[in-house]
C-alpha cells in the first residue's frame, strides 16, 4: 500500500513539473510500477551529474549515520582518476551544498531538519534506497539506469570512507 502512495506522490510530482501543454502527454505515458518510476527519473538525470549522483548514493547507502549535506556535498570536491588515490580539490567545493547535491540526485533524495538543526540528506523513501540495492536495477535492460545500481557489498574504495583523500588546489568546477 505504501509503494502505491510513493508511486502517486512522483507521479504528481512529475506533472507539476510539467507545462500545461504537455500535462495530458504526460498523462497518457505515466509509469505503470513504483521500478518504472524510479527509472525513468533516474534516466533524467543529466549525463554529465551522473557520476556525482552514482556516488551519492554509493554513500548515503553505505553511511552508518546520516550524512550532513556539506559532508555528502564533498564528493563534488574529490578528483577521481584511474589510480586508487583520491584527490581532494578544495577549490571545487560548491558555494551552495545543497543545491549541488539536490540536483545531482533529482527527487530521490530529500533534505530533512534534525533535532540538532543540521541539514540531513536521506533517500525520500526508503523504496528508493531498496530500488538502488535491488537485482531488479542491477539486471535492468536500460544501460543508462543499471549504471546507478549499489551493491550492498561496499568496501573502504568509496569517497565517503574513511580512507585519507590527498588535498590539492586546482580550478573551479562548474
């Protein structure tokens, strides 16, 4: 039942998003499934974020405590490359966190106020994170969408572990 309310919610979500004369489009191309959904915002996130979401999600999935957004935003600072050394790039950081990480990630995150006044990044439902685990993605047959999926067997190879990033200046990402 709470899948059904998850799949409402989107579906609303995405229509709102929509300009009057492609509501009824919109409409008739609904998603029929919660997976579908999930899917297709996923497939709309645009290319070039799609390695910082991919990387969001690795770390939200694998955090044991709930991330801050400026610690989650700290992977738009970090320099992959082909080695195993990570390189942080302080000057890459984003001037605004949360907006970085929101857009990177579209509406299968959300930014919640804890107790303490911190701002939290956590999957807008737990559907979502079970999506991103799940054999479902992992087999999808859309390239683009299997390419987000988490295993749950992580290892200390993500930007979010505790292994020490080196720290180097370099020029602003866009």
């Amino acid at each position: 039942m709470q899948d059904r309310f998850r799949w409402v919610y989107c579906q609303l979500d995405n229509l709102r998003r929509c300009v009057p004369s492609s509501i009824r489009k919109s409409l008739n191309e609904l998603p029929i499934t919660l997976d579908e959904t999930y899917e297709r915002t996923l497939q709309c996130i645009p290319k070039q974020k799609w390695q910082h979401a991919h990387r969001l999600f690795q770390c939200s999935v694998a955090a044991i405590r709930p991330l801050r957004v400026e610690e989650l935003a700290e992977i738009f600072a970090i320099e992959f490359g082909s080695s195993a050394t990570l390189n942080l790039v302080e000057d890459w950081r984003p001037e605004n966190p949360e907006e970085a990480v929101l857009s990177a990630c579209s509406t299968l995150i959300s930014i919640i106020i804890d107790n303490k006044g911190s701002k939290i990044v956590q999957f807008s439902h737990f559907s979502v994170k079970e999506f991103l685990t799940s054999d479902r993605l992992q087999t999808s047959d859309i390239e683009n969408v299997r390419q987000y999926y988490v295993s749950l067997a992580l290892g200390t190879g993500l930007p979010c572990s505790p292994t020490p990033v080196g720290r180097k200046s370099g020029p602003k990402a866009a």
